[in-house]
C-alpha cells in the first residue's frame, strides 16, 4: 500500500508542477518553461541521483552503453511528447486532441509494458482488475474533455466554431498520435533502466531509492531539448531582455518550483520498481491519473472555473469522480495475487 500511496504523491507533484505560471505572467511561456527544462530536468536530476547514489560514475562506467543509450532514447521521446502535446491541443482543441493524447499515453505506456512483462499472466484477476481500472480512467478522460470543451464556451460565451481545413486537421492528428506515442517514453526509460538500478543496489545503494540511477540519464535528453527548443523561440523573436524586466527578479526564484514535477517523477521511479513485476503499468496509470484529478482541483482554486455553467460543474465533477474510481481500482488491483 506505502507503493501505491507513494504514486499517488508522486501524481500530486506531476499535477501542480504547472502551477507558478500562473504568477509568471510577464514572462512568456518559453522563458518560465526554459526555467524549468533547466533546473526540473537537467540540475535536479543530477542532484538526486548524486545524493541518493554513491559511486554513480561506477555504475554507469560499468553498465552496458547500449542500456545506457536506450534510457537517453526514451527520455528524449517523453521530452518531445511534453512539447508536442500542448500543439496538439492548439490544433485539434481540448476535447479530441485532450482525449487522443491522453489516451495513447495511458495505453501504451500502461498496457503495453504488461504485455511485454516477462512471468505475467494476462488473464490473472490482478492483469483483469488493472486493465478494469484503465477501461473506467480512460472513460473518465473521455467525460473530462467533453468538460473541458464545455467550460471553454461557458467562459468565452460563445460556441466553439470548427473551421479547421482537411490538411489542419490530418497534421493535427499527426501531431497528437506522435505525443502520445513519445510521452510514455519516460515509463520505459524506467523499463530499459532497471539493469542501472540494479548496479545501484549491487553496489549498496537501498532498493527504495536505487531506480534514481535513471534519473539523470532519462531526464537529460528531455531537458537538452526543450531547453534548446525554449532558447530557439526566444533568439526568434529576440525576447531575451524580457528575463529582466522591470518586477520579474523573483522569477527567478519561483519558476524553479516547477521542478516538483521532477521529485514526483524521482518518486513515480522508486515506486514502480517496488510494486512488483507489473509495477511499470500500475505505477505509470496512477501518476497520471492522479495528476488528471490533482491538476483539475488546483483548477477550481484558482479560479479556472470561474464563471462556468451548472452543467459543466456536472459534467466535470461526474468526470473526475469516475477517475477517481479508476484510480481506486488500479490501486486496489495491486493487492491482488
């Protein structure tokens, strides 16, 4: 159970990591998240790993650098998945883009790493029961972005007009699909590192803690890439001066906050690999799940549903109790033999 608590703890921090952008407001989005790709995904990393596991460059001088390789890889798909996945919503909108995205995210990196788990019966009631508990989250994102959509008319007071041409649409689609396939990436990058967390616990290290070994590795690319994708719109639009202006010093000091994002993905790794041999499905279901309901109650706080309707209320509260739901079956599911 302290497993699953964990994961949940760790969809708490992944769901409130875009919460100091809401105080950021005269930077633009590429100078908070550069903020971000830079202390969350390149210095924090690094900083866990070198304080929870001693002799880190023995363990990676002598781990194979093909495994090595492949955490890298996957890392750098999650760092494209979390760009592309804010312009999939820009083209196909919150409800289909939301729902597509989401939904390749859950299945393929939920699903498909219990396929391919060595020793799992698919048919077992603990498998029947997780895949239950996806079926009821993926219903739940479904109900969640007819929500959102709805919340969107109520605050602009006026109905949604689609003119998205033929060629719009099919690259947004595009665009989504690609998102959704790259940001699972970051559960394999767990997957295809667990030999690194072993060397961490052969060499001594706590087995709680050990799977922080991926953590530099993984989040490394990721980091490179929006970090380079952020400076690369700020040199285009020559907005470098705007990191100093007039009010904004402590910025500086705030935009780092979103890197509670990367303890949530440090505590995801610690818990996946302690829920045994399906942990990866379990855990990466959760965080994301967690995050979903997490980020919607940060929502109502701050006032992002200001104004909206009755039904939209309706809508959304009934949404985010059905995810609740399926949470609670993926969790109880663990208890299954």
């Amino acid at each position: 159970m302290k497993w699953i608590l964990l994961t949940a703890v760790a969809g708490i921090c992944a769901g409130s990591f875009g919460l100091p952008m809401k105080f950021t407001t005269k930077w633009r989005w590429e100078h908070s998240w550069s903020m971000f790709a830079l202390w969350g995904l390149i210095v924090l990393p690094c900083l866990i790993a070198i304080f929870t596991i001693p002799h880190l460059p023995a363990i990676y001088s002598n781990s194979s650098w093909t495994d090595l390789l492949l955490v890298f890889l996957f890392g750098s798909c999650w760092g494209i998945g979390t760009l592309t996945f804010g312009l999939g919503l820009s083209y196909l909108g919150i409800g289909l883009g939301y729902s597509l995205m989401v939904g390749l995210i859950i299945i393929i990196g939920s699903i498909l790493p219990m396929i391919m788990a060595a020793n799992v019966k698919l048919l077992a009631p603990k498998c029947i029961a997780v895949m239950a508990g996806i079926a009821v989250i993926l219903i739940s994102v479904v109900i969640n972005s007819l929500g959102a959509v709805i919340k969107e008319r109520d605050i602009s007071s006026r109905a949604s007009t689609n003119q998205t041409t033929k060629k719009t649409f099919l690259k947004g689609i595009i665009i989504c699909i690609l998102s959704g396939i790259a940001s699972p990436g970051l559960n394999y990058a767990f997957i295809y590192g667990n030999s690194l967390t072993q060397a961490a616990i052969n060499s001594g290290v706590s087995s709680t803690v050990a799977a922080n070994a991926v953590l530099p590795i993984a989040l490394m690319g990721a980091g490179i890439l929006n970090l380079a994708y952020c400076f690369w719109l700020i040199n285009k639009a020559k907005t470098w001066r705007i990191y100093l202006h007039k009010g904004t010093g402590f910025y500086f000091f705030f935009t780092p906050l979103m890197a509670v994002e990367t303890i949530g993905i440090a505590l995801f790794g610690i818990a996946s690999a302690n829920l045994g041999n399906i942990g990866p499905t379990i855990g990466w279901a959760l965080i994301n799940s967690v995050a979903i309901l997490w980020a919607n109650i940060l929502g109502v706080f701050t006032s992002e549903w200001k104004g909206v309707s009755r039904k939209t209320w309706v809508i959304m509260v009934f949404g985010m109790i059905t995810l609740l739901i399926g949470i609670c079956i993926v969790g109880w599911a663990n208890s299954l033999c």
